[in-house]
C-alpha cells in the first residue's frame, strides 16, 4: 500500500464563485501546491452530481476533491446548502458499501482563501498517496471485458 | 376476510371506486397482485401472513391511471406510507386513493388526510429480526470487509431491475440507467455496472424509502438490496431529520436542507 | 463533426516561463476533433484575438479553446471576438493554464502535461457546446413602491422622474412614515415635517405617481418585467374626490378619546381622524372598530355635519390589480415598547416611554404641543435619565444587533430637553457611542460639552417607583463599576428597532428572502445591497436593517436607479445559462415524472407547473417548466433530479461528464 514513487490523480470539482475563485488567489498569489489536481468548473456546487464522483474514481482517479462556498455565502443563496445534504448521504452510503471515504476530500473555500486552497489541495495529496492507490476500484474495474475508451 | 370481501363488495357497486387492488390466491401457494373491477369478484380478494409484498407500486403504472381514480388498495402499514410519501410527491392526490387497512380485528378504509397521516404515523417500520441481525453485522465490519461484503452479494446482480419494478417509488417512466448521453449508469452487470446501479438507486431512494422490503423480496438471486436503501433513508432520518411516509405535504429530504445540518468532514 | 480551435497564450513569461507552450499545442494538435492549434505570446491583445478571428474564418472552426489566465479574467473578451467573427460566443472556452497551472507549479513536465491535461477537458467540454442565444423578456414599465415613508417616497420620486409610472402604495392613511413622526432630525436639528412635507406634496402631485393609502399588497404574482399585483384599497368611509380635508367631522365625533397611534398612545384621537395635520392625502379615515355607527348602528352625526357630505357608511374595501415591472419595497421598521423590559416596569410606569414617544412630547404638533410635560401628572420633569441600546445588543433578549440610530437620536434628545429645560438635568446610560456619519461625532460632543448633558457608561439594572420619581439603578464603569442612583422624573429608553408589524406575511407573499429577525434579505452584504434573490424586487430603507434617514435615502435612490436601469430598454436580456426540461413528442411529451424536487430546490422560484393537457382539456401529465426569466443557472435543479429530464445550458450533462472522463482517456 506505500508505494514510493506513487502519484496520486485527483480531480477536484469546484464552483466558479468561490473556490474557483479562490484557486486563481492562489495562482495570483504564486503560492506553490502539487501538480497531482485536476481542476473542474461548476457554476455552483449544487451543480455537482454524486455520480460524477463515482465516473472519476471508475475511470482512474485516486481521490476527488469537492469544495465550494461557505454555509450562507452562496452565490446561488442555497446550493451549496443542497449540496451538503447530498454529501452527507452520499459519504455514509460510500462508507457502508466498503469505499474509504477519507478519498473524498471536501471543503469550503472562500475566493479570498486563496492559501487555503493550497493547504487543501497539499493535504489531499498527501492523505491519499498514503491511502495508496484506489484499489477498491481497481478490483471493480478487473471484472470487465475492455477498458474504458473516450466518448 | 369477510370484512375485507364486504368493503371492497360495497366500494365497487357503489361505483365509489372503479378498481379494487388487493392480493389473491397464486400458484404454488404463494400470493400474487389481483385487480378486482366488478363487484362478484371480490371474493377474490385474500389476506394473511403471506402478504408481503407492496402492491402501491401499481398505483403508478399508466394502465391503472387509466381506469381512472378513485382506487381502493388492500394496504399493509408499508403500503399506506408509499401512498403518504407519493401524495407528498405530487403523484396524485389524498381523494384518489382509498387505502382498506387492518387495525386491530377490523378492517377498515382510510378516506380522509388526517386518518391516513395518523395511520402511517401510528403504524412505523418493524424490522423482522433477522434484518435487525444483518444491520447490525454490517456496522460492525470494517470498511474492507464491507466492501467485500458487498462486492460478494452484488457478483450476483445481473441486472434484471426487479428491485425497481417492485419499489412504489421507482415511478421514473425514463429511468436514469435508460439515459445514454451521457451514460450515467453503466449497462452490463459487471462490479462497476451493478455497483453504479445500487449507489444510484440508493441515493435516489434517500429519505424516500418507506422500507417495506418489496425489494428484497423481489430480487431473484436474494441479495438483501433492500439494506441499501434502507440505509439511505437511515442516513437521512438520523443526520438530516426526515422522516419518510408520514406528512402529505413536506418537500423531498435531498431538496430542502437546515442551515445547520451537521457535517463533520467538510474542511 | 468537430472543428476544434487551440489557442495557447504565453502571456509573455507568465505561463510561458514554466509551461512549454510550444509542446502543449503541438500535442493538442493531435487531440481527436481539432484541426488547428498554435501557441502565440499575447491573446488578449489585438494581433492575437485577430489570430482566433482568422482561425475561425479559414479553418471554419466549430469551437474555440483559449488556454491562457482564467475566464474570470477573459472570458467576455475572447467571446467577443469569436462573434465578431461570426461564431456564437458560447462556443469558446477558456482552459485556465496561468492561475491553476503555471503560477502554482514550478517548471517540469509534471506541469506541461497538466497544462495539456486541462486543455483537452475543456476540448471535451466545447465539442459538446451549444449555441446559446441570450434570452429577451418584456418588461412593463411601472414600478410599484410598497411603504410610503421617506425611503418610498424617495423611491418614487426618483422612478418618477426618470420619466416612468409609480404606484405607491401605503398601510396607514398618511404617507410620512416614522419621518414625519420626529420633531428634530439629527445631526443638524431641522425641523423633520418641515423637509418632509414638501417631498409629501411632490408625491401626491406627481402626474406619473398614483398614490393609494389605507391600502395594503395581498398578493404580487409574475416575475421580473411582469408581475401582476393585487392591492386592497381599505375602505376609508369617505368620498375621497367630494371631501375638502375642513375637519368639521372629526369636531363633530363624540368618541374623541382613542389612543392616537400616531402621538405613540400618548395623545387621543377620534373615531373619525386625519393622523396629522399635514397628512397626504389630507382626507380622514373612519377606525370602523371603535366609531359608535359601525359597533351599534347609532350616531352619524358627521355625515350630518359635513358641509360636503362626503361620509359614505356603506364603502367597501376595493381589489385593484395592477401590471407592474419591478418593485421595491420600503416598509419601514418598528420600535420595541416599554412592555419588553420586566427590569424597567414592564411598560407599567407612565414616565418610562421610548424615544419615539418622546419625540413626540418634543414635537410642536404632538399631543402636548411641544412643552415637555410628564405622561403622568403633567408637570415638567427636571432630571431625565436615556439609557440608550434598550434591548439591543443584548442576546438575552434575543436582539443581538446594534440598531444603528439610538446613539445619536440619543444625545438629539438630551440637547433637545435642554433646550427645552435648560435648568434641567440629562443623564445619558451608555454602552459605546456609533456615531460613524459625517457630522454625527461633533453632534455628540456638542451635547456633552455645550449643552452639558452628563454622559455614563454603564447599564441600568433596574428601574422603580418612588414617592413619585423614578429610581435608576445604572453604574458608572469608567469609575471602575461604581453604582449610581439617580431620581429621575422621566426615563427615556432608546428601545431596539425591530421588523414592522406583518414584514413576515409581506416578505412570504412577495417571495422574498428574510432573516430570523423578520428583516429583509439583500442579494449579497457587500456588491447588492438594494436587490433580494427575487429578480425585480428591490429593497429601500429601514425593512432591511435599521438605518438613519440619509441612509435610507440613499438606498431609496440605488433602488430606483436598479428599476431605471431596468426599465431603460426595450427588453429585459439575460445570459442564457439557464435550466431547461426536456421536451418530446408525444404520447411522453416530457420524461419529467412531476415530482417537483426542483421546485422545492430552487431559491429563485424560477420553476413552475405545466399541464399538459389534450385539446378538450383532459390532464395528460403535469411536469415542470423553468422559467428562463427568472433562472439564474446554479444547477442545483440538474444534480437533483432523478430522472435526468432538466439540464443546464452552457454546462450540460454531457459537457460535464465528458470533461471529468477525458481526463483519463
């Protein structure tokens, strides 16, 4: 499980008012984090479907990162409200089907916590390279015939 | 039952109703769905122990909407709250569906919103104590063995969707496994495919299931999918506050939200 | 079949320096579905968005992707540029090497194949990209103005005179306000009804203002540009266009003796009654629920007074219903009464009333015409005690907030009584002074050192009676907590500005957002503080926070320069990001299953029912309907919906998952 000289893949889906924000703080800022994260634009972390979690984990990656505006500072007023809501569910539900939920890291991150979204992105690199790589996936995708090919 | 045969004899030469839905005699000494329409059948109509399954699935199907409501429907406590739950879900209204329940010795029909909010508030979920067993195994695995756990019950699933057939509350005439673009739910059987599937239905299933087993049941290869949805629901019940089932007219558990729900892994 | 278009920016050595941008478009050449890709050193520059205009005319490009800084920087620039060149703007994105790649990593190929990575995700993203067209919506061009209080009349003035329709609409039968109400105003001491009437008079004269008091807002149904709302003129009794406003009626009325609400109950009023002398519209009202004809059917004796015989016994309440295009909404606030406080007397003692009553003890129009006499017994009182922040700040009581105006109405009263009582003794209880607006500190200080007003800070714990003064127990904790007693004749209690009577109901009715405190919501605390989550629905004044009477004027004024804003074109456009349920033919018309999970999700109120029906009216299926006037694009809709039968334009199921599943192709 520790591998040396494993890279994680991580993805992180983030809304465009806050985090997405907030990442860019970081750029302007030139705070330096790990190459290892892919980031995604969503209008609003309401936005995000759980199952869009599960495709990245099926199709290679190691841990997701989901993280959108603080409690009452929605630019859309409640989705990141409904989305809280549909984590809670959805992490338990991970959780009791055997996935470690320590994958999936999220947080809130404001388009002023531009350092914070390094800490974040740092600390998911290092969680999950602990965690080694998704195995649990890794068995599932086993018992297919073909890989999976780009739409 | 006498008295059920004598309710649903009145309620369809009234012409109160135009269908009766209850259980009747199948082959093989089980039980199977009948759908009584003039009056000398009803005696069709059994009920005992081994009437189990929810027969409010059918309240949804386009074919019974046709013979048009009101519909009487031979209702176990489980029924009652798929019908409370699918009134709260704008599938139809309280005056369309009249549920005859048992309470106590007698056998009764539910007309009106207060008796049936009552019903389905006095009569919750009782889990048989095997279920209760299986639960508590499961809490105590560690996450790896759940995941074997699961992975050896769904190797089984082939994907024959009866678990949504048999679920009140699967009503989606476009089911999110029928979409292709994109393909949410992958199709073949395989770990991904059953596990996509199980996930998917569970999360749509949060807060929403009535818990009335219809779905183990069903299953062909005896996976026990219905502690899946049941821990959905569980989830929703304990964290988020909602209860499923018992109010006509509240909004769905995943489409409201407090603004203090309690997380504690949000960074 | 895709016709992709690669532009990757060096921004001079900003990306250039740790991304190799000469490999990145040259491996993004090779990514299925693009025909062009060059890397160039600015983009955003002229030469450069003349590139993307060339590439797009030559190699009839179906999709741009301009990698370079982030869309939040850019991204309205290169869509202009690609319409000016004949290809819709929703068909270009911008992938964000700069922020998210180059500046946060150092140079490696780590980081070129990051750069790589995030360009063929938003490739993925484009291929899927749909023409978009912004969305026009008609707009009526009358606003409507709830509250007739400073901020309303403000409000209407300033749509008015931007040369549109008002209607005003007024709960009690005067416009005015709590404004009209004060004797003094601060920090200057005008008179408050001597610059007030005259914006009154403007009101009622206004030709684009129709004015209507006595009258409340049931209803507001529609949406931005076309909201229909339904106004319940209460009926006045009178013949508004027969009566003269002479006031032979209200001498006539045997039933003199009501609380005025106006004087704060200090004052009396009768059955029949104009509120003020300078009421607008001047015209009286008959209280049914206290003149002696509508409790027993006997009197009338002011129809048989009034010289015009404008009395009308038999009104009713009239329903109008008007079309308007946007609304603000300025309906004031409250204050708390002397019964809140079981420390004080619990509203019992005579002498212990709120700053608004005083003011109206100060006020040469109130019910003892300006001379300072107590409540109780009529005499002048030679010690006050003001304890300021009566309730406020004060979580116990469960106002936690400052209310903003306290402090300095506080220390007005003090100078005014002395004015008033010069040989008289004003005490001042005081957490902290808020005196932040221009003049407002010097205002203080001129009470303290000029008038002589003896400021203590400290709280009073109890207020009681004795031999006819009041005991007031404070401390002083400048003086290290030391307690003192003072016997006063009157106390003033500066109590917390709370939420007007029914701002809930109204706040529910007009589907707009409040808070625990039964306060307006504004959009966002900072960059929208006169507009509310519901599009065309503007805020003014005091109904969204207690505020002093320059603050409410200048929101009044923001909140008419939105409805000018909006009223300034033809129709109403909108960025075409919004939700949308599918349709197809029949017999399943849509696979919506009706569940509304949307409908309760949404927080603008964007999505509405549809029956389907067939043409003799039989219901097929009612499923939902987005209204695309009101969407706002979170998506929230979309995650939620079990079916998959709504979708976001501009990030639309497959756009998203083929961006999330191109990363590991």
């Amino acid at each position: 499980m520790e591998n040396e000289s494993f890279e994680p893949k991580i993805v992180a889906f983030v809304c465009n008012w806050c985090t997405y924000a907030g990442a860019d703080l970081t750029g302007t800022s030139r705070i330096k984090y790990a190459t290892n994260v892919r980031i995604i634009r969503f209008p609003c972390t309401g936005r995000i479907d759980y199952n869009l979690i599960l495709k990245a984990f099926e199709r290679g990656a190691d841990g997701v990162i989901v993280s959108g505006c603080h409690p009452n500072d929605c630019h859309y007023t409640s989705g990141n409200f409904h989305a809280r809501r549909r984590w809670i569910v959805f992490r338990g539900l991970l959780e009791y089907m055997g996935i470690d939920p320590r994958r999936i890291i999220f947080s809130w991150v404001s388009a002023a916590e531009g350092a914070k979204w390094a800490d974040v992105v740092n600390r998911a690199v290092t969680e999950v390279r602990q965690l080694g790589p998704a195995k649990e996936f890794n068995e599932m995708r086993k018992s297919q015939a073909f890989e999976f090919r780009s739409v | 039952m006498n008295q059920l045969n004598q309710i649903a004899k009145e309620l369809l030469t009234s012409q109160k109703v135009k269908l009766v839905i209850g259980y009747g005699e199948g082959t093989d000494g089980r039980v199977r769905p009948v759908f009584v329409r003039k009056s000398e059948d009803a005696s069709q109509l059994i009920w005992d122990d081994r009437c189990r399954q929810n027969l409010a699935v059918y309240l949804n199907k386009t074919e019974i909407r046709e013979i048009g409501f009101p519909i009487a429907i031979v209702s176990l406590p489980a029924t009652v709250r798929s019908i409370v739950q699918l009134i709260a879900e704008h599938q139809f209204q309280v005056e369309d569906v009249i549920p005859i329940v048992q309470e106590g010795a007698n056998v009764t029909t539910i007309e009106n919103k207060e008796r049936l909010e009552q019903y389905a508030a006095a009569n919750p979920v009782v889990f048989p104590p095997f279920v209760v067993e299986e639960i508590e195994n499961i809490r105590n695995k560690s996450v790896e063995e759940r995941f074997e756990y699961w992975q050896e019950e769904l190797s089984r699933c082939f994907k024959c969707y009866a678990c949504r057939a048999a679920c009140p509350l699967c009503y989606c005439e476009r089911c999110i496994t029928d979409v292709n673009t994109p393909q949410w739910v992958c199709v073949p059987p395989h770990a991904i495919g059953t596990f996509e599937w199980h996930m998917n239905r569970a999360m749509h299933l949060a807060g929403r299931c009535v818990e009335c087993g219809s779905c183990t049941i069903a299953c062909p290869v005896g996976i026990p999918i219905g502690l899946l949805t049941m821990e959905a629901t569980r989830i929703a019940r304990e964290e988020l506050g909602y209860e499923p089932g018992i109010k006509c007219d509240v909004p769905a558990a995943l489409a409201t939200f407090r603004p203090d729900d309690k997380e504690s892994f949000i960074l | 079949m895709s016709r992709i278009g690669v532009f990757v920016c060096h921004c001079g050595e900003n990306i250039a320096a740790t991304v190799d941008c000469e490999k990145v478009a040259k491996t993004c050449a090779k990514i299925p579905g693009v025909v062009y890709s060059v890397d160039y050193k600015y983009m955003c520059s002229d030469p450069g968005q003349n590139l993307i205009r060339e590439a797009i005319k030559e190699k009839k490009l179906t999709g741009v992707v301009v990698a370079a800084c982030s869309p939040r920087m850019h991204e309205p620039t290169f869509r202009r540029a690609c319409a000016e060149a004949g290809l819709n703007p929703y068909l270009c994105e911008m992938a964000n090497i700069r922020e998210q790649c180059s500046w946060v990593h150092p140079k490696s190929k780590a980081t070129t194949q990051k750069a790589i990575d995030i360009i063929s995700t938003l490739v993925a993203k484009v291929k899927r990209n749909r023409a978009l067209f912004p969305i026009q919506v008609p707009v009526t061009k009358t606003a409507l103005v709830i509250g007739g209080g400073i901020a309303g009349i403000q409000a209407a003035l300033d749509i008015a005179n931007s040369g549109h329709k008002v209607v005003l609409v007024e709960r009690e039968p005067s416009i005015g306000g709590h404004m009209a109400q004060l004797s003094e105003t601060f920090p200057t001491l005008d008179c408050s009804q001597c610059i007030l009437t005259p914006r009154m008079v403007e009101v009622a004269q206004h030709p684009n203002i129709t004015l209507y008091s006595y009258s409340e807002v049931e209803s507001l149904s529609g949406f931005i540009g076309n909201f229909t709302a339904r106004i319940r003129k209460k009926a006045k009794s009178i013949d508004e266009k027969l009566c003269t406003g002479c006031g032979e009626c209200m001498n006539a009325c045997p039933i003199k003796k009501n609380p005025s609400e106006f004087n704060m109950g200090l004052g009396t009023r009768p059955a029949i009654y104009i509120p003020f002398p300078q009421a607008i519209p001047n015209k009286p009202v008959i209280d049914r629920e206290r003149c002696t004809y509508f409790r027993t059917g006997k009197c009338r004796f002011c129809e048989t007074k009034c010289p015009a015989q404008a009395i009308r016994f038999d009104q009713k309440d009239e329903l109008i219903d008007i079309q308007v295009g946007a609304v603000v909404v300025a309906t004031g606030f409250n204050v708390v009464g002397t019964s809140f406080f079981p420390e004080y007397g619990y509203g019992k003692y005579k002498d212990v009333i709120t700053g608004l009553q005083f003011e109206r003890l100060l006020s040469a129009s109130g019910p003892t015409l300006g001379e300072l006499k107590r409540p109780s017994d009529g005499s002048t009182p030679k010690k006050i005690a003001f304890i300021a922040c009566a309730g406020s700040r004060d979580p116990a009581k469960g106002i936690e907030y400052c209310s903003k105006i306290c402090c300095m109405y506080t220390a007005k009263h003090a100078m005014l009584y002395k004015h008033k009582v010069p040989d008289g003794d004003a005490y001042v209880f005081y957490m902290d002074i808020r005196a932040g607006g221009k003049g407002y500190d010097e205002f203080v200080r001129r009470a303290i050192e000029e008038d002589h007003v003896n400021y203590i800070r400290g709280r009073v714990s109890r207020i009681y009676e004795r031999n006819g003064k009041l005991i007031v127990c404070g401390a002083d904790t400048l003086l290290g907590a030391e307690p003192v007693e003072i016997e006063a004749d009157m106390v003033v209690l500066a109590t917390a500005g709370i939420a007007n009577q029914g701002a809930e109901e109204l706040a529910q009715s007009l589907h707009i957002s409040y808070d625990h405190h039964q306060f307006f919501a504004e959009a966002h605390p900072k960059l929208r503080p006169v507009e509310t989550n519901t599009a065309g629905i503007f805020l003014a004044g005091a109904c969204q926070s207690p505020k002093d009477i320059p603050d409410s004027v200048s929101q009044a004024s923001a909140a008419a320069s939105k409805v000018s804003t909006l009223f300034s074109q033809k129709e109403l456009t909108r960025e075409p990001v919004v939700a949308v349920i599918n349709r197809t033919a029949p017999p399943v018309y849509s696979t919506c299953v009706g569940c509304f999970m949307c409908q309760s999700a949404c927080p603008f109120n964007a999505i509405e029912r549809e029956e389907i029906r067939t043409r003799d009216g039989k219901l097929i299926k009612t499923v939902a309907r987005v209204n695309p006037g009101l969407c706002q694009g979170c998506g929230t809709c979309v995650a939620l919906c079990r079916s998959k039968s709504i979708d976001l334009q501009g990030f639309s199921n497959e756009q998203v998952y083929a961006e999330v599943t191109e990363l590991f192709a």
